[in-house]
C-alpha cells in the first residue's frame, strides 16, 4: 500500500485529492491547521483505517521530518491562499508559502521521497503573452502591492523545487488556474464562484469587481484532480512544470450572468471598485489563459468538464451545504 502524505488536505483540492487516493487504495495522511481547509471537508474519512489527519502546521520540522520518513511519496499543496488572506496579511502569507515549502523540500531530500508541488497561474503576472506556456516570461508589479507576493512567494517555491532536482530529487510542478467545484469556500480556494453562487441562492446583488471584463479560465475539481495525479505519477513529470487547467476563458461578468441564469436567481449584477473590497494594495490582472499542450503531449492530460456543467455540480452541492 503506497503511504501518501499530502499537505493541506483539507482544502478545496487537497480533499478531493485525498478521496481520490483513497479510492486508489493508498494510505493517506494529512497535515493540515485549518486557517482556510475545513475538517468538514475529510470529515467522511476519519474513520477510514487508511486516512490519519493531523491539525498542524508544516512549520512543525520535528513532526515533517517523521512524517516525510515514512511515506512513499509528498503531494506538498498546504499554502496561504486566497486574494483575501494574503492581501489583509502578507507577512503570514510569505513566511508559509516560502519557510513551508523549504521545510518539505529539505525534508525530502534527506530522505529522498518524490514531491508534487502545487503552484499558481498567479506566477505569471500581468503577463499578456497569452496563452501562457510554461516558460513564459513573468511580469510582476511593484512590491508595494501585496497582491504581488503571492506570485512572489510561489515562484520562489518552485525556484527551490527546480534546485532541489538539479541535484537529483524527484520533483514535479503543477500549475493550477482557477480550479472549483464541491467544498468551495469564499474565504479561500475558488471564491469567485462560490460568492456568486452564495449570492445568486440568497437573491442577493452579483458583485463584480472593476468592470467585469477581465478573464479567467475555470477548471473544474476533478480535472484538476486528474492532473494533479498524473503529473504525480508519471516519470515523464519529474523535474518540470505543467499548467493544470481549462483552457476555455471566460470574463467574470459572463460567469456572473451564467451563474444567474444557471440558479433561477432573481439576482442583478453590481459593479465594485477594487479599492472597496481589498483597499489600495490590489491590482487585476486581465487574462489568464494556460497553453495546455504540454501536458497534454507529456502526461495525456486534458480538462473533459464543461463550465455549464461543472457549475450545475457546483450549485447542487451549495445548494445543500451553504447556509442561508
């Protein structure tokens, strides 16, 4: 039985994660402080003899050097996310995503145990060279807005990835674009969709940030679960990095009107300024779109869920877990 240790598994992608290796037979531990992962979200599990969750922090060197000994392999997904979090508290923001990860990376290579790091599109900026390929260049800007150090911590993370293979680990890289699905939060991972949604059940006024133009690309959970696994997998991954999403863009003003139609809500869209939801220290970026060939022609990986689709899954679940 392959023994599994993946780092923020009580997140949006971290639990379905878990679901998923345990479907596939493996022994799953999870380390998790549940700053914005629920334990309503591996609940199902904790009496499964093959899951163990524990509620801490990868800062804890003295537990992640026993826990990184006795597994197999480490899917390191445990970071600060969500424009909310890090903008309201940068220094916690960089100090987890970058002291974190040098924790797991220096742990597995002591004992030499294979990694998946789970990074950002955010790494590429306000890049306009869409789609975005792997190497593209990034562009960032001033480090006076905290939105940037984010992007900047998680590219150092992969920096220090690709140092650690150079002198032989087994790392690999995925790249994940506005993933969503069940277990959403509007605190976290997937908060756009899930406070439209939220909004859209309640009847409640849409709110679209700026003019609602900008673009994204929505990938849906099991796509990036699937992804996440074959890129963890296959030997073919190791030492790269690979965009993991939908390639499908779509303006936040067209995914408020779907969401709208998609409920039945008696909704209305309401434009906000930037400033009123996150002060001065934001800036947008206005399209992010992955190139997906790579993954496509080295892991066979290809995001299969419509955007209709995969928000009609989404709204049945908020429909039965969201509190109104």
């Amino acid at each position: 039985m392959k023994r599994l240790l993946i780092t923020g598994g009580c997140g949006v992608i971290g639990s379905h994660l878990v679901d998923r290796m345990l479907e596939n037979g493996c022994h799953v531990t999870v380390v998790d402080n549940l700053t914005t992962g629920k334990i309503e979200n591996i609940e199902h599990n904790l009496r499964n003899p093959n899951f163990h969750f524990l509620n801490s922090t990868i800062m804890n060197e003295t537990m992640m050097e026993e826990l990184i000994r006795d597994c197999d392999a480490i899917y390191h997904l445990a970071a600060a996310v969500g424009v909310k979090y890090i903008v309201d508290d940068p220094l916690s923001g960089i100090l987890t995503n970058v002291k974190g990860t040098e924790i797991v990376l220096e742990l597995a290579y002591r004992y030499w145990k294979r990694v998946l790091f789970a990074s950002t599109s955010e790494v590429y900026g306000k890049s306009e060279k869409v789609p975005f390929q792997e190497d593209t260049e990034r562009i960032l800007g001033s480090t006076k807005v905290d939105r940037w150090s984010y992007s900047t911590a998680k590219a150092v993370d992969e920096h220090l990835c690709f140092a650690y293979h150079s002198r032989g680990l087994p790392v690999s890289i995925v790249r994940y674009f506005n993933s969503y699905g069940p277990r959403i939060d509007e605190r976290g991972y997937g908060s756009v969709v899930a406070k439209f949604i939220s909004q859209a059940l309640n009847n409640q006024d849409v709110t679209v940030h700026g003019d609602g133009t900008q673009t994204r690309c929505f990938t849906y959970i099991d796509d990036t679960v699937q992804g996440t696994l074959l890129t963890g997998e296959k030997d073919e991954a190791i030492g790269d990095v690979f965009n993991i999403g939908n390639n499908r863009e779509t303006s936040i003003g067209e995914l408020a009107q779907m969401i709208i139609r998609l409920t039945g809500s008696k909704s209305k869209i309401v434009n906000i300024l930037y400033e009123e939801a996150y002060g001065d220290s934001y800036e947008d970026t206005r399209r992010r779109v992955p190139d997906i060939n790579k993954a496509k022609q080295r892991l066979g990986f290809e995001a299969q869920t419509r955007l209709e689709e995969g928000l009609n899954k989404t709204i049945e679940w908020a429909k039965e877990n969201y509190r109104f």
